[in-house]
C-alpha cells in the first residue's frame, strides 16, 4: 500500500469514528456553520465534539505546520481528507475568516511571536476574526481608503470608519487596514493592523441586506489604542499584504461557486420538485437544458481550481492574479445556480417566513449571492485584473 | 494531477514547434486553393508518422508508442491551433481505439501496425442523419447465407474519401433508435457496392458521404460482438469527441490569441482599441471560459487514459464545454477584428469555420449537455 493509501484508509477510518451522525448532512443554512470564537454557543453537543476531535489532529486547518496547531498535511494528503469527508457528507468542523484569510497571510508576512499568539488560538476556533478593508469611499477603489493609525510612540491610535466588515459584531479580532502615511501615493501609506475588538473606542453597528439578514456591519474606531506589536509585517508596506489576502479572499469566494447547497446541483434540486419525465429527463425541458449547461460549467470550474492547485503544488506557478479567473466565474456561476434553484422552488421559493421553508431559506439565500460578484472586488474589478496583469493590454 | 508529466510537456513544444513550421494555417489554405486531391499533404503525414504521432494510441507490440490519450489530445489541440489538415482523428485516434479495444486480434494485426507506419487510413462511418446520433444507426447488415449484406447510408464521415477501409456502424438487430443491435464491422473501401463521394465542407476539413448497395460482409469483418457493438461504439465515439474539444480547445486558444494581439496593435480614436474597458472585459472574460476549458479537456483526457469505459461523463463534459466557448471565442474574434475579420484574407474566420465542423461532430453542446444532465440524474 503507498503511503497516500495507507493515508486515505487512517483517515477513512478517523472520520468514521470521530464524525458525529448529525454532522454527517448538509448544511442548511448560515447557522449550521460553526464560526467558534469567544462568543459561540455551539448548536449542539455533536458540534463542539466535531470541532475539538478535528482540532486535535490539527485538521481543522490541514495544511498549517503541527506548530501553529495545523496538522501538516501535503498537498495530496489535504485533498484526500477532503474527499474523504465529503464522501460521508462530512461538515467542516469550523469555517472562519481567520482560517481562509488571516491564516494564510500571517504565515507568509507574520513574525515568529505573532504566528504563535494567533494561529493556534483561529485552529482551535477560540478566536473569531473580522476583516476591515472596505471604506464608505474606498470600495472598488479599495486603496484610497482613509481610517487612520497615527503614531502615539508606544501604541498606534486608529480613528475612522469601516463597513461591509463581515460579522463585527460577532467578531473577537479585527485585521484591519489603516493609513500610516498620509502624504506617500495611496497605495504605500498603508499598514496592516491586528486589534481586540473589545478594545475602547470600537463600536459595530449591523446593516440588514435585501435577504433580511445582517451578515455585515458599519464599524467605527473612536481613537483605539492598538499596541505596536500588532502591526504586521512593514510600516507603509501593508497593501502587499492586502493584496495577498485577497488573492486568498478571490479563490475562497470563488470556491464557493462549486459549493453547490446541501451538495446537489439546481438539476438536481429541480428533479426532486418536478420529476422526472418517461425517458428519465428532468420534466421542465427548459429549465433542464439551462441546469445542464450549468452542470457542465459546475463540473467544469470545479476541475478548474483542482488543476490551479495541482499546478502550484507540484512546482509550478502558483494560482496568483489567476485567482481573479476563479473569483469572477466561481460567483457568476453561483448566482446562475441560485436563479436556476428559485426556477425549481417555483411559488414555494416565494415563502419568506414559516417553518415549511425554513424561513425562507431558499429566496434569502438567492438574495444574498447578489453579493457574490460585489464582495472581495465586483466582477468588473476581476476582469479589470485578468485584462490588465493577465492580459497585458494596455490602460486607457 | 491535473497537470503534464514531463513526457507530455516535451510531446505539446515538439508539437508545437513541427507544425508551426511544417503546417501553418497558410498549408490548410494552399490545399483548399489548390483544391487538393486529398485534402491533406500525404509527405507530410508520413513525416508525422515517423515521430510516432500516427501511432500514438497504438500498442508498442503493434508497432506504436502506447503514449495513451492525454499525448493524443495534445496532438489534437496543437492541429486545432494551425488548423493542420492530416487524418489524425479518423485514423490514429478513432480507428485505432476501437481496434485496440475490440480484443480482435486478427484485425488489430492487420490494421494497427498500417496505421502506426502512416500507411493505412481507416474512418468511421457512424452518422446518417441531421445530427450525430449513434443509437439512431438504420444502416443495415442483412444476414445472407454466411455473411452479411449492407445496404444503407451515412455522411459526414471524416477522411471518408482518402479511407483504405471504414469502421462502419450498422443495424444488424432491433429498431434505429435502439442501442441493442448495432455491430461494427470493417469494410474495405474498395468493397463492391460501396460507393463513396467527396463532401467538401466549409472548413475545408475531409469528409464523405457513403451510400452501401448490397456491400458483403463476413463474420470474419465484424469489430467487437455482435448485435452489441454498442460500447464499443461508445468507446470509439469517446476517444473522438475527446480528440475533437482538444481541438477546440486549440482553435479557441489560437483564435484568442491572435485577437488579444490584433487589441494591441489596431489604433482607432488616437489609442490601441485594447485599452477600451468594453473590448477589455470581453477579452477577460473569454479568457477565463479558455482557462476552465483547458482543465476539462485534460480531466477527459486523463479520464480515457485511466479507463476509456467509464469516461463518458468526463468526455462530454469537456465537449460540452469546449465547443461552447470555441463558439464564443471564434465570434467574439472575428468581431474585434472589426471589418477586417470577415475577410478570407486574414486567418480569423478559418477558425470559425473550423469551429463549426468541430462543434458539431460527434455531438453538438446540446447533445453532449443532455448526456452530462443525464448522467447526474436529470
């Protein structure tokens, strides 16, 4: 037996003894999600179980070194604990922006004593982190953004604005991207703060979106004191870091686009609401030629992803600005998948409120893929990138 | 992986740098000028014989390199980018995979080491019809004295006119439309009451049309199992539709590129028009269905190579796929080529043409989405 084998039969056999039943289905709706943190009341004793076994072996964030509480798995090793967990339907133990997006940064730009402090503490699902990036101004247009950290000696003093931050209210920690120099061109004035977002002076405020839901929050920093250790990599120089974490932000969100609800396709959604007609072909033909197209796309992004990070991993070029590629079509797809699904939901998915629809899950989550093509830069920032960096033509 | 072993990446720059010295896009224009014989330079093919490419599919012990399939659709995906004219599909990709997989070894000993040397051209003659549609076969095989007499028709059969002999799908059992029933046989292009006529298509790409008059056939011609030469069939198909979306995935990619090139050269209202953000989103966002093409055409590739049984949701994925954005990308070329791409002077509409031919053998988007949905229980 090769040792990717003996690999996949251990962790078949792990995850057959560890998984609890009930975290053995789909995920429904947001609350399934285990976020942890300081605040998380875990849904069930089934997910606390779940997410502490997984923990242990450092598999709620595979690929992170065993010391900042990973469980240092190759490449291939990480792509056969995901199948195998998908095989049983297995849910993620734990998802959070500190794994997707803080993580990653801070192996690659964090010091010795920042990976220790935070890493292990997101891994173990303690610690729920928040982004702050956009600006009411600074948007598409992300660099020009204005909150500010001046300079008090022994601690930065941040004072300004955020919104779309993703569950500040929800959040322990925030990394933030905040302006050190006001007079360096946009782009080399920025710094990359870490902060408690318990710390005086911060204060959050929920927006309710079109699905009735506040996944997001206006958050305002009234002169909060920000130890100086807490800067990440070089003053003026966190823009590179930035832009790192949202080639990472692009391949999460474009993921999401192969995330197909509860695992089934809208052509398979839309069997079990309509049926199949004599020949064994979905009853609608015009909805099933547009769900079969989308099948094909599905199928075809998802190989996408698997070939960018095959590539990178056996030595060749990274995924890089190729994450645009992923972030644009992963969410056109995904908002394809969900107008397609609203098709098969028929006058069901019209439901807002009542238990029948899960309080209408299905319309709200239609409702919140708009974001999808907006969020971590607009379809039309994605194709900016592809045009200019993959491309090469020329500006205007 | 989703990636090239070395071998293959040596295969695609050899490949690349032979025929875009050998056989550009100007040599399929110089044959459809000259209104070749042939349709295709027979020097040239056996040059490509003698690197093994005829042979590619073939077993070592039949005189061939054994490379397997991911080495065949790199072949065709560079043929698609110089639009090169050889019978490459017909023969080394379809013929030889069902001769490989029929199990006959009679036929295989006969066949395969002709086709690997570049000496033999065998076709498939499946389609009668509108649209490709195997199971739909009527072509009959009526069982006389011994052997079998044939009596029917079929088109679009590629190479058909330069073939030494056809893999011809025919009806021996049951009711066109029906998947029991259909046996393949061989039959010699010479065979009496065959007679065979020159189509010439739009992309100047060979192909026949074949009418069966009686034609005779023995036991001893039929390819796989009787009356249930279906998977067989099946199997043959695949390899082609997979050869046909590398190639598409080549004609799309060479399409492409030569546009992107035309953004940044062409100057109209005093800049290159490929600073304007309208033509700069499209070309993005061809680029990126390109980019998810190339991951499915591989994925089939791979999949043919790991069993060519169970490859069929892989195959039509990657046709699906590849002929929808071969479509986008041969229009939205000629279209930023503004006037000057409706030209037959300039090399753009060739792809188009190709496109279409490509598209629609052995299964349209339409067919191929069908099998996908089926297959996902839809």
């Amino acid at each position: 037996m090769t040792d990717l084998a003996a690999f996949r039969a251990e962790t078949r056999a792990f995850l057959e003894a560890n998984c609890p039943v009930s975290m053995r289905s789909p995920v429904r709706s947001d609350e399934d999600i285990c976020w942890g943190g300081r605040n998380w009341r875990f849904q069930s004793d089934d997910q606390r179980l779940w997410m502490e076994r997984m923990a242990a072996r450092g598999w709620t964030v595979p690929t992170w070194p065993k010391a900042y509480g990973g469980g240092g798995l190759s490449h291939e090793e990480a792509k056969v604990l995901k199948e195998e967990m998908s095989a049983i339907g297995a849910r993620q133990p734990l998802l959070s922006f500190g794994i997707w997006m803080l993580g990653p940064a801070l192996l690659a730009f964090g010091n010795e004593a920042q990976k220790l402090e935070h890493l292990p503490r997101i891994a173990r699902g303690e610690i729920r982190w928040c982004q702050g990036y956009s600006e009411p101004g600074a948007g598409s247009d992300l660099a020009s953004l204005q909150t500010r950290a001046e300079d008090k000696g022994d601690h930065y003093e941040v004072t300004g604005q955020k919104i779309w931050t993703s569950y500040a209210d929800k959040a322990d920690w925030i990394f933030c991207l905040v302006r050190t120099n006001a007079t360096a061109p946009k782009h080399l004035g920025i710094s990359f703060l870490l902060f408690d977002m318990t710390s005086p002076g911060v204060t959050t405020r929920p927006i309710t979106l079109i699905s009735g839901k506040s996944p997001f929050c206006e958050t305002f920093f009234d002169a909060v004191k920000v130890p100086k250790a807490n800067l990440v990599g070089t003053l003026d120089r966190g823009w590179d870091i930035a832009k790192y974490l949202l080639t990472h932000e692009r391949e999460m969100i474009g993921e999401g686009g192969s995330g197909l609800l509860g695992g089934r396709s809208p052509g398979q959604m839309a069997t079990d609401a309509i049926g199949l007609d004599a020949t064994g072909r979905l009853a609608d033909p015009f909805l099933r030629a547009d769900a079969a197209m989308a099948e094909v796309d599905a199928l075809a992004f998802a190989l996408t992803m698997d070939r960018y990070k095959d590539e990178a991993a056996s030595g060749g070029r990274g995924v890089g600005d190729r994450s645009a590629i992923l972030k644009y079509a992963g969410t056109e797809l995904n908002k394809r998948n969900h107008e397609l699904m609203m098709r098969a939901g028929g006058h069901e998915a019209l439901e807002w409120e009542g238990q029948r629809s899960n309080d209408g899950s299905l319309p709200r989550a239609w409702l919140r893929t708009k974001a999808n093509s907006i969020e971590g830069g607009t379809s039309e920032v994605m194709l900016d990138i592809i045009a200019k960096r993959l491309l090469q033509l020329p500006s205007a | 992986m989703l990636i090239l072993n070395e071998d293959q990446k040596m295969l695609q720059e050899s490949a690349r740098g032979f025929l875009e010295s050998r056989s550009p896009v100007s040599a399929l224009r110089k044959l459809r000028d000259d209104r070749s014989i042939d349709g295709f330079d027979r020097a040239l093919w056996a040059e490509m014989a003698e690197m093994g490419w005829a042979g590619i599919l073939v077993p070592e012990e039949h005189g061939g390199l054994g490379f397997g399939y991911v080495g065949a659709g790199i072949l065709c995906e560079e043929m698609g980018r110089t639009l090169a004219a050889s019978p490459f599909l017909s023969t080394s990709v379809m013929a030889a995979t069902a001769l490989r997989a029929s199990g006959t070894l009679g036929h295989q000993q006969r066949w395969l080491p002709g086709i690997a040397g570049g000496r033999a051209i065998i076709a498939a003659a499946v389609d009668e019809g509108r649209v490709h549609d195997p199971a739909g076969t009527a072509l009959a095989a009526e069982r006389h004295g011994n052997g079998f007499l044939l009596r029917g028709s079929k088109a679009v059969v590629v190479d058909g006119h330069v073939a030494d002999a056809f893999i011809v799908a025919a009806r021996t059992a049951g009711a066109p439309g029906e998947k029991d029933g259909v046996t393949l046989f061989l039959v010699d292009a010479k065979a009496k009451g065959l007679s065979i006529e020159r189509t010439i298509m739009l992309d100047s790409r060979n192909a026949a049309s074949l009418q069966f008059d009686g034609v005779e056939a023995t036991g001893a011609d039929i390819l796989g199992e009787t009356d249930a030469g279906y998977p067989l069939l099946e199997v043959m198909l695949g390899a082609g539709r997979a050869g046909l979306a590398a190639e598409l995935a080549g004609i799309a990619a060479e399409s492409f590129g030569r546009t992107v090139s035309y953004l940044k050269e062409r100057k109209q209202f005093g800049r290159t028009i490929g600073s304007f953000q309208a033509l700069q989103h499209r070309a993005a966002h061809l680029f990126s269905e390109i980019e998810i093409v190339g991951s499915a055409v591989l994925n089939a590739l791979q999949a043919l190579d790991r069993d060519a049984n169970t490859a069929s949701l892989a195959v039509s994925v990657a046709k699906a796929k590849a002929a929808s954005v071969a479509r986008l990308a041969a229009q939205e070329s000629v279209q930023m080529h503004g006037g000057i791409g409706m030209t037959d002077a300039v090399d753009i509409g060739l792809f188009m043409k190709r496109m279409q031919s490509a598209s629609m053998l052995f299964g349209d988007v339409s067919f191929h989405a069908d099998r996908v949905a089926l297959a996902r229980g839809f």
